[in-house]
C-alpha cells in the first residue's frame, strides 16, 4: 500500500498486488473496500462479489468471495488472498474500518 496525490482529486492509495495489480483509490473508496471486505471476511454481507471503478484508476477492483478469503481478479489471473490477508489489507487502506 503506498499514497499518491492526484491533482484533482488531491491523496489517493495505491491498492497493489505483486506486479499484477495497481489500483488507485480515493479516501473514501479505501475505506468502503476496507468496509466492504470486514463484511464479508466476518460474514455480516452474502455478497459473493466485490467490485469498485475507482474514479482515478483505469484498473478495477474485483474479487470472488470464497470460503477462504478473497480471489482478486488481475490482468495476470486470479490473485487469492486468505483471510488474514484480506484482514491486513483492508485495515492498510483504512484503519478506521477496523472493526472494534
């Protein structure tokens, strides 16, 4: 996870994995991931997709929600994150989504 600044939309964070994902994330679209992935690492959401057009990114973000984590579509294929994965990143692009 790094920042970056646009110069219109000011901080954004660059949501990466390895080299075959980069995707560019305001403030506020961090932290609904980081939402959105709690809900569904914690069973709170039966969503079975996570989707997100980040509007300073060309890439997407989507992921498969499977039993044991997340399967994050990328150019390259399926990157799988485990749940703890999944843990560490969404609170990486947002601590205050952490759940208490």
């Amino acid at each position: 996870m790094t920042d970056t600044t646009h110069r219109a939309l000011g901080r954004l964070r660059v949501l990466r994995l390895g080299d075959a994902l980069a995707v560019r994330l305001t403030p506020i679209e961090a932290h609904t991931l980081a939402l959105a992935m709690f809900a569904v690492r914690d069973g709170r959401s039966a969503e079975t997709e996570l989707f997100m057009s980040p509007i300073a990114s060309d890439a997407l973000f989507v992921a498969q929600v499977q039993a044991d984590g997340l399967l994050v579509e990328t150019p390259a294929g399926g990157y799988p994150l485990g749940w703890p994965a999944v843990s560490a990143l969404a609170a990486a692009l947002s601590p205050a989504a952490v759940p208490a």
